[in-house]
C-alpha cells in the first residue's frame, strides 16, 4: 500500500495545483472577490444546483457595495460581475463590437446556431433578417392572432374555474404561452387545452431542466464544441427539428406570406445561402448557410423565450396584483376606460393606449427579471471605464439583472411592487442601464415588443372577466428553484380568481 503512496500525493499535487494555478488572477489586478475553492471557483452552489446563479450574483453583488466589478472564477477560469451601470453601458453598448457575444459554443447540428447562442458572424446574418418579424406593422396581424388566442385562453380559464376558483397559476398560464408562440411564431394550431395534451408540460421540463453539459463547459470552455455536444436534450432537438418539418407542410398548404417567424424561416430556407449585409463600405459582409438545424436552433429560442417568459411574467403579474388590491384597481380602471374610449373595441391601437398596464409590465420584471444573468465574452484585451487594469480575450462578463433591479440605489424599497416607478416622470432620471430585464445594445432581446404584446393582449382579456385575490395557501415570499433556466418560482403560486360580474 505505502508502495502507492507518493503516486497518490503527486496526483493529488497535481490536481490541486491544475484546478487553483489561475486564482491570483484577480488579486493581480486588484480586483476584489470573494476566495474561490479548488475545482468549484465560486460556483459550487451552482455546481451542485443549490443555488440559482442569477440568486448568487445577487449575493455577490451585495458583498462589495463600493465595487465597480468583482472578481470570480468559474471553477477555474476567472470571470467578472460587472455591477458599475456605466461599464454595464460600455459592454452592452458603447462599445460592443469589443464584447460580442455570450461565449457558450455547441453542436451546431444540435441547436448550437441559434440566435442566443450564436457568435457574432451568425447573430449579424440571422438578426438582418429575423428582426423583420418584430417590426410594428407585423403587429397588427399578430394582434388578431393572439387575441384569439387569449379568448380560448379564457374559456378554458372559465371551465376550470366552474369547479374550482383557486388555479396553481404557472402551469394555467403556461397554456397560454405555449399556444400563443405555436401560433404567433410558427403558424401551428395546437390544442394545450384539451386532456391528452402532454406537450406543454413534457416540453417545458425538457426545455427548462439544464443539463450537466454546461457546468462542462464552465470547467472546459470549447469543449461541448469539439465533442459534438448539446447543451439540449434529445427531446428538445428533435421537437424544435418536428417544427422546422411542420413549417414546410405549411408552407406547401398556405403560401401565404404572413411574415411570422415561420414564413421567415422558410423564406431564409428557400434563399439557401444569406447575407448580413452591409451598412457602410467598410463592413464586411458576412455570408450563412441555412440548414433545418440552422432552423431548429431558431424554434428553440423562440419557443423557450416565448412560452416560458410569457407564463412566469403573467404569475409574477398577478400574484403581485393580488397582493396588492388597490393597484389591480388602478390597472383594471386603465383597461376599462382605455376600452371605453375605442367605443368598447379591444384593438391593437387600445392596447397601446393602456399605460398603466405597461408599467406593470415592466415593474413585475424589475422585480422578477427572469434571465438569470446578461453575459458577455470579451472579444479582445480592453481596459473598462473607470478601472486600470486590462481585461483579458475571452473572459466571460457577467451582468446581474436581479441585483441591479433590487439595488436600492437605483430603486427605492426594491422589494415593493410599485408600477408607478415606470411612469415618465419617475423614469426619466434613472440609469439608462438600471432596467435590463431585455438586455440592451445590439444583442438586446429580440421579441421585446412580441413579449409585450403576448403579455398586454392577455391581461386585457383577463381583467375584463376576472379579479385576482391571495388564498390562505398562496406563498408570502417568492423563492426560486435552482433546477430551471429561467428565475422560476420554487413553490406553486395559488391564486382565487373572481369573476367580476359576481
Ligand atoms: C418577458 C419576455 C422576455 C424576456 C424577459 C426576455 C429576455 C431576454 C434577455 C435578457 C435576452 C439577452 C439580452 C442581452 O444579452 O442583451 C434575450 C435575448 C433574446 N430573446 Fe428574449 N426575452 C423575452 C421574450 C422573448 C420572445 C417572446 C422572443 C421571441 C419570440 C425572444 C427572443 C430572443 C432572442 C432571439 C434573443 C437573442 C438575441 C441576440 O442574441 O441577438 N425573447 N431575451
């Protein structure tokens, strides 16, 4: 035994010095952080899913109040919180071609192009062309389709409420998210509503259940790559590869050019090869293969972003509105005088009218941002503001939406839900960069205005039938689950709906 014995001390002397050979990395630079431990970093809670990341940014954050960064490593490669709202400006915007994309590379026959996910050539090509399915003129022809939608919604709401008034509401509103994407993206009429349908749920574990590959790639960056991996389950590839075939028969059904994302999608197929243009001489032009995993990887991101956003925003809305009677009064007061001012006619124009609604869509996502963090690769050696150290290629900048938005410099009783800080007055001499829930710069979210409709066009809807109220049951704080992507309550939220003609 003692034979093995200074093998075993030099293997562990090995390991020991491999997986801490980086942690004077910060210290070098000055920056302060908390000390990381051999192979984990800072992330060992994360590692061991006991913690949200978006949660322990948040306590990071918190730990060094005077500090402009602070100092991580993920396991072994050093990372940066960035909690000073200008360097937040200067990554996401100023100068962002320095900060391009989020560093996370996959399988690209394994959903690894899609549009989150994508390195800068790629995000230029796809975002020329896809961004044409979220200008405002689509909007009105989306606006029919949604509503249609949130009327089904509504009768389904009626039927189950006939037997009980209390609804767990993540999985209720769920439906709605998932039908409305299927149809307002993809043009693909399901029925989560009826018994048999297994598809919201069955997909939204497969979708939002993070697997053990990226904890992988925190310890070896590059290496999902080399080794064909996913970041995404086999369920989940193939689901968004049924869409892409769903697509085609439509196409070959309708040939109508709708402009949802699937027309585009399918247009973007047909051309076969596409270009990002070019915005001046200068640029260059970049040029992309589209394949159906191209497209795949497209439906991905639509799908998780457009179901799974839509339905925590709408239980985030209504448990703060239930917990607070005399703002759901005020939100219900706006709806009903907006529609009585467009003569009773709920139209894309009315909902744009609704303000005090869209204060409390951006403050339930203040509160809940649902995007765990805004993160950044460093796309070459760059000093930030206000700092004197440089920033080294290819660390990973990592933006808390949470903290920010419960910093109470920046919002005062963070922990109030108070739509009114959103109202022009109240806003205008905030940070620009202290409202992120969408990101912000070029690489900002996408389907913003698609979420605000989603959002917009069902809580009409809803209040126009219903009244929300807390049950003896319903959680007095909100805790999230580490198991999912997306800052997911950990508890049912049950709530009792009224109906307002009662
Ligand atoms: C409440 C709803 C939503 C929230 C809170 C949200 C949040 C975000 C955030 C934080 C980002 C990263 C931004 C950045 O890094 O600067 C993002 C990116 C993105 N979102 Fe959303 N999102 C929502 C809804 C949607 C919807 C409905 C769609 C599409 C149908 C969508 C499509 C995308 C895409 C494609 C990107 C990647 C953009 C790029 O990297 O160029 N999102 N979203």
């Amino acid at each position: 035994m003692f034979y093995y014995l200074p093998t075993f001390i030099t293997i562990v002397c090995f390991l020991y010095y491999y997986f801490t050979r980086t942690f004077d990395y910060w210290r070098s630079k000055n920056v302060k952080g908390p000390n990381p431990i051999p192979f984990f970093g800072n992330f060992i809670d994360v590692f061991f899913r006991r913690k949200h990341v978006g949660i322990l940014y948040t306590e990071l954050y918190k730990q060094y109040p005077n500090e402009k960064v602070v100092g991580l490593y993920r396991m072994m490669s050093p990372t940066l919180l960035v909690r000073d709202l200008d360097i937040v400006k200067q990554v996401l915007i100023k100068d962002f071609e320095s900060f391009p994309d989020r560093g996370v590379n996959f399988s690209k026959e394994r959903l690894g192009d899609n549009l989150f996910h994508a390195d800068i050539g790629v995000m230029k090509v796809l975002r020329k062309h896809l961004t044409s399915a979220f200008t405002a003129n689509k909007f009105k022809n989306n606006f029919l389709v949604l509503a249609g939608r949130a009327d089904k919604f509504i009768d389904y709401i009626e039927s189950i409420t006939m037997k009980d008034s209390v609804i767990d509401t993540l999985p209720v509103f769920r439906k709605y998210g998932v039908d409305s994407i299927m149809m307002g993206a993809f043009g693909i009429d399901i029925d989560p509503y009826s018994d048999e349908d297994k598809l919201c749920d069955l997909m939204d574990k497969e979708f939002q259940t993070p697997s053990y590959c990226l904890e992988m790639e925190l310890l070896f960056p590059g290496a999902l790559s080399k080794l064909n991996l996913s970041l995404f389950s086999d369920k989940t590839v193939q689901f968004c590869r049924e869409v892409i075939e769903a697509g085609k028969t439509l196409e070959a059904i309708e040939k109508a050019d709708i402009n949802r994302a699937m027309d585009i999608f399918m247009d973007l197929r047909r051309e076969g090869t596409v270009s990002s243009g070019k915005k001046s001489e200068e640029d260059k032009e970049l040029w992309m293969k589209i394949t159906d995993d191209v497209l795949a990887g497209q439906v991905f991101i639509f799908y998780l972003a457009g179901y799974g956003n839509n339905a925590l925003l709408s239980t985030y809305a209504l448990y703060h509105l239930a917990e607070n009677p005399d703002i759901q009064e005020l939100l219900v007061k706006d709806i009903d005088e907006v529609l009585q001012k467009h003569n009773g006619k709920f139209s894309y124009d009315a909902l744009k009218d609704m303000k005090y609604l869209q204060m409390v869509f951006e403050e339930t996502l203040r509160m809940h941002p649902l995007t765990n963090s805004v993160s950044r690769n460093v796309g070459r050696d760059i000093k930030l503001d206000g700092t004197d150290f440089v920033i080294k290629k290819n660390t990973v900048l990592a933006i808390s939406p949470y903290a920010i938005h419960h910093d109470e410099k920046n919002y005062p009783e963070p922990e109030q839900f108070r739509p009114e800080r959103f109202a022009p007055e109240n806003a205008k001499d905030r940070h620009p960069c202290a409202m992120i829930s969408f990101g912000l710069g070029p690489r900002s979210c996408l389907g913003t205005r698609f979420a605000q409709l989603q959002f917009g066009i069902c809580m009409v809807k809803f209040f126009s039938k219903y009244r929300v109220e807390w049950t003896k049951n319903t959680v007095k704080t909100i805790s999230y689950t580490p198991m999912r992507l997306l800052l997911t309550p950990s508890e049912s939220i049950y709530l009792r709906l009224v109906p307002r003609n009662s």
